[in-house]
C-alpha cells in the first residue's frame, strides 16, 4: 500500500499535496469545532444573550449574539495556527523566508477572518430556523471552513509556503 502512495505521489504530485492539505488540514477543523462548541456551551455561553452590532457583523440573539461572535473569533484564529504549523511543516515543506511571507498570510487570514465572521450574520439565523441551533451552528461553521480551503490553499500554495529549489535553500541559510 506504502508503495502505491509513493508511486501515486511522483505521478501526481499536485493532485498528492491538495489531497494532503485536506486531508492535514482536518487537524484544523477538529480545532476549529472543538474551541467553536467548547465557547459557545460554555466559555462564551452567559454572552449570548447580549446581541452584538459592530460594522458588517450583527449576531442577534438568535444568531449566538456576543458569545456567537466570539466563539467563532476564537474558533478560527486557534484554527488558523494549527493549520499554519501543519501545512508549512507537513504538507508544503516549505523552506522559504517566514519574513515576506507571514504578513501575507496574516493579511489573507484577516481578510478570510472578515469574510467567516459575515457569513454566519447572513445564513445562521434561517440555518437554525430549519435544523436547531446546535446543527445550524456546525453547519454554518463547515460553511466558513470551505470558504476558508477555496481562499487559503491558493495564497499558502504560491506565495506564504513556496518551496524553493535547493540552490536558493543553501542562500537563505547563510
């Protein structure tokens, strides 16, 4: 079996690293589930009763309100460390200079951030209208999760994790 994932690897070497940063980047999501309802049944429970207004992102009450909000804060940020480590480490092998590189994933993170804190205002209130609030609130977090696959690997893949061929590896040593 070891041998026909190693064969599989050299024949489709792109194909092999998408497959493993999903598959790696289950690390993350168990992550990101675990912190999102161990801050909403109880870390951030006694703030969901506060609704919570700021800019583009208005948690009602029956969106989780504060707690809501902070829960998948907390959730996404504790997610995106884990993921950073496994997929620099892992899945890329990356050997470049962290120094241009993390400002860039810190930016696309930000922007990511934004985006899956929105996405919850919009679709977890009518998710959880149809399947509970416990469903809606996972369903809309593996919502995040995708939108967060479709912007991350491109940005980790081409420019935070790029591998550099071994004559420029021997030059970022030195």
């Amino acid at each position: 079996m070891l041998n026909s994932i190693i064969k599989f690897k050299e024949k489709h070497a792109e194909l092999y690293e998408f497959i493993m940063f999903n598959l790696l980047s289950n690390i993350a999501t168990i992550t990101n589930f675990v912190v999102l309802n161990f801050g909403n049944s109880i870390l951030f429970k006694s703030l969901m009763d506060i609704p919570f207004s700021f800019w583009i992102f208005n948690y009602k009450t029956e969106s989780g309100g504060l707690g809501g909000f902070l829960a998948f804060l907390v959730s996404f940020f504790c997610a995106q460390a884990v993921n950073f480590i496994v997929q620099r480490n892992l899945v890329f092998n990356s050997n470049n200079k962290l120094g241009s590189a993390i400002p860039i994933y810190l930016f696309t993170v930000m922007v990511v951030y934004v985006i899956c804190l929105y996405i919850p205002t919009l679709v977890l209130e009518p998710i959880s209208a149809v399947v509970g609030s416990f469903w809606g609130m996972n369903l809309t977090n593996a919502l995040n999760i995708l939108v967060q696959v479709i912007i991350i690997y491109p940005v980790l893949k081409f420019v935070v994790m790029k591998k550099l061929p071994k004559q420029d590896e021997k030059a970022i040593k030195h």
